[in-house]
C-alpha cells in the first residue's frame, strides 16, 4: 500500500486499502456510517466494499451528471435527518466525480459539515475528482455552480474498481492523467505514449495522483499553480458546452478536453515556445485514442462560451498554456483569430 499524509487529508493506494478502511472505521468510532452510491456502483462496487464495513446506512441515487443537483443534495440531507446521522457521522462515497461532488458538498454542508471519505470508482474519480476538496452540484444547466472547497478526512484508491468501468470511462479518465504530464511530468507522458489501452496503470495512476496532490496542496484555492490544472479546460469546456446542447450523443468531459489540449497546444506552439514535434506527439497521443469529433466547431459560439467561463478576470479569456511538455504557463491571453485558427488546425488534423 502506498500513501499520502497531508495536514488534512490522506490517500491511501493499492490493492489492501479496504483493510485500512475497515480499521479506521473501528478506531474512529464514528456514530453513524452513511455509504452513497449510484446505481452502477452499487451493482459493481458495492459488493467489493460491503465486507468491509458492519453498521451502515446505504443511500443510492441514479447515475449520470444530470442527477449532480440540488433535488438529490435535498434527498441525501433528509435521509441523514431521517436517520438521525449526528455531527459523528460520516459519508462514504463510493463512485466517480458525481458521487464524490455531491457526497462531500452533502457532507460539508450537513449540521455545518460532517466528514466524508472519497472511494473512487473511476479513472477520472481517482486521479481528479476525488483530491482537492472542490465540491458542488450543478443548477439546472451550469455546472458546478453551487459548492465549497473542503477535503475529505480520507481517499482510499483500489484499481480494483476499474475492472468493470466501461472502456469510453477509462479514456476519459486517461485525458486527465495526460494533463497531469503535460503541465507536470514529461516522463509521464512519455511512458502514457506507450501503453495499451487494456494495459495495467497502476504505477502510472500514483505518479498522476501525486501531481494533482502536489499542486492542490501549494495553493488549494486556485490563486495561481491551481490554475495549470486548467490546462485544455478553456477550449474544452466550451465544446463541451456546445455538444451537450447540440448532439444526441454528447462528448463526454475527457472527450471535450482532449480537443481542447489539442487546439491549446496549437496555442502553446504559436506564442509559448512549445516546439512543433512536441505539437505532433501531443495530437498523435489523442489522435489514436479518441475518435474524431464529427459535430461542428462552430468559432463564433465557442468564444462566447469561453468569454462566459469563471475562470476569466478583467475581461480576458484566461488560457493556461505549455512552454514545453511539463511545464505550463498560467494567466495566458490570446486574440480571436488564433483561437479560431486553433480550431481549425483540430479539424484539419
Ligand atoms: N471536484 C473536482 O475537482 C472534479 C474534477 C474533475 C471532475 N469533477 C466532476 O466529476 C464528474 C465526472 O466524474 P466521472 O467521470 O467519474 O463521472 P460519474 O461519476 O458519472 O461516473 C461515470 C459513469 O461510470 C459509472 N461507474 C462508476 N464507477 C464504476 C465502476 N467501477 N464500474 C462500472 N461503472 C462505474 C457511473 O455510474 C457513471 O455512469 C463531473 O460531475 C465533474 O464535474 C470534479
Ligand atoms: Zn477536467
């Protein structure tokens, strides 16, 4: 078992940290157990779980982004009320992103915060989602537009739970750990070059984790380090904006901002310095994992959406972009016109 102890929180990596869960559930002593889940975790990951664990409480929501909301948040309150979950109780959320989001802003906000603890079930969930103490709900379509920034007392990471995620998940959560070596870590990159899709990550999935650790911890309110974690996010969010409104089918968030890494490092390229056979590796790195996108990239909407994002301040579109393969720029601005160049290089490629 690997770990990470911080002031505030620990995480906990490998095949054993259920073990580690089920002691310090015991020495804890807290009042109440309250374990969420989706109903995709409870079929899948539930079961490797519930051994672990004797007096608790189940509560389970749909699964999906669109049930992140205040409906569910209201569910989970009252079924804490209902069961007289006191200031000792906690909550174990068991699942990707949409768990650990509403589980922890839940549990921060319940009797003016209770602990939680993140047991994540995606790739996305254990590399990202589940470190840095964002958490929140969506209100009606703007995501995460409600929320507070708190940690959980624990995150217990076990690969396990990747054996039943579907493969467009995991290519999801791959997009992340790309982002952790871009802004962070050449040698990752370098090694995620040469995996297979079905290959173990485990090694890789650690050193990602300890990026995403090492950045949360120096500045947890996104003053300024915090910000290369938006790498790919500026291009990407807006596209992600423009699929979900537009296509049956939308793009998924890693989806959404493999394009974006790509249309920003053409940025990186035309005003950073980033060489243009690094450009290559980084469009050959997502070129041969994610399907093209066949939807519109339509210039005009896109820039609106990213003039709209909160990241930007005094009026500029603000970009984080990359000097070289591991070191990221933060506060970047650009014109119009490379943006729109950007998007046309993506859909020449
Ligand atoms: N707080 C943060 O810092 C942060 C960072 C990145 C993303 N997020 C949020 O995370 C969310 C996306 O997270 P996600 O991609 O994990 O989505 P998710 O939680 O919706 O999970 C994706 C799908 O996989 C299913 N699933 C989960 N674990 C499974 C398993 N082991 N086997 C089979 N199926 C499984 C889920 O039921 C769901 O259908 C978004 O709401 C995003 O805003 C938060
Ligand atoms: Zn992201």
């Amino acid at each position: 078992m690997k770990e990470i102890i911080q002031k505030d929180f620990e995480i906990y990596f490998g095949s054993d940290v259920l073990e580690k869960l089920a002691e310090i559930l015991i020495n804890k002593e807290y009042s109440k157990v309250f374990v969420l889940v989706d109903n995709n975790t409870k079929n899948y990951c539930w079961p490797i779980l519930s051994p672990y664990l004797v007096n608790f409480q189940l509560i389970e929501i749909e699964s999906g982004e669109n049930h992140k909301n205040l409906h569910n948040a209201e569910k989970i309150w009252t079924r804490l009320q209902q069961f007289q979950a006191d200031k000792h109780a906690v909550i174990i959320n068991l699942g990707g992103g949409v768990i650990s989001d509403l589980g922890g802003f839940v549990a921060a906000t319940y009797k003016r915060g209770i602990d939680f603890i993140n047991i994540p079930t995606t790739l996305l969930g254990m590399v990202d989602a589940s470190i840095g103490g964002k958490l929140g709900i969506d209100l009606h379509a703007l995501k995460n537009a409600v929320g507070v920034i708190k940690n959980p007392k624990y995150i217990f990471i076990d690969p396990i739970f990747l054996n039943t995620l579907p493969v467009n998940e995991r290519r999801n959560g791959l997009a992340e750990v790309c982002k952790h070596a871009l802004i962070d870590d050449k040698s990752l990159f370098e090694k995620l070059l040469h995996i297979e899709e079905k290959e173990n990550l485990d090694a890789l999935l650690f050193q990602s984790i300890k990026i995403k650790v090492k950045i949360v911890k120096k500045d947890p309110f996104e003053k300024d380090l915090r910000k290369s974690l938006n790498f790919g996010h500026t291009v990407g969010h807006a596209i992600e904006t423009f699929s979900l409104k537009n296509d049956s089918n939308p793009l998924k968030h890693g989806e959404a901002i493999a394009i974006g890494m790509i249309c920003e490092a053409y940025m990186s390229a035309a005003i950073q310095g980033l060489t243009s056979s690094e450009l290559k590796s980084i469009c050959k790195y997502f070129l041969n994992r994610f399907p093209k996108y066949k939807g519109k990239l339509p210039e005009n909407e896109l820039i609106e959406y990213m003039r709209n994002d909160k990241k930007n301040e005094e009026g500029f579109i603000n970009f984080t972009l990359l000097k070289k393969i591991g070191k990221a720029k933060i506060n970047c601005h650009c014109h119009d016109e490379l943006i729109i160049k950007s998007l046309a290089f993506y859909k020449n490629l």
